[in-house]
C-alpha cells in the first residue's frame, strides 16, 4: 500500500479512538467488553481477518482444482 494509504488508516483508527473515549464514554458499562479501550476497533479487525482466511480456505477447499484436473479427463 501506499504511505497515504497507511496515513488515512492511521488518522481513521486515531479518530475512532478518540470518538470511543469522548463519545462512548458516557454509555453505562453493562458488558465486560465495554472496560476494554479501543475493544470494536480489535473485534473489527479480527472480524474481517476471519473473513479473509475463511474465504480463502474455503476457496482453496471447493473452488481450486488440480493442475492436470482436465488431462484426468
């Protein structure tokens, strides 16, 4: 990626941290995940991680055959 790629993703990431303590601060602390800082940024990430290496096993699993796949034929 290109560094202005790395510096929106910084200032998004700073940015919700900041909404989450200013904002979100006043919510009443009724889970155990909500004394976390910074916990829906976490979840949000290993959440699309998930995704990604899911998809990909999944792909590899029913999508992708072999290589003589047609010459067995």
């Amino acid at each position: 990626m290109k560094k202005w790629h790395w510096l929106i993703l910084a200032l998004i990431t700073l940015a919700t941290l900041v909404a989450e303590f200013v904002f979100l601060a006043d919510y009443t602390k009724e889970h155990w995940w909500s004394y976390i800082p910074a916990f829906y940024i976490l979840w949000g990430f290993v959440g699309c991680a998930g995704i990604i290496f899911i998809s990909k096993w999944i792909g590899k699993i029913l999508l992708q055959k072999k290589e003589d796949y047609y010459d067995a034929l």
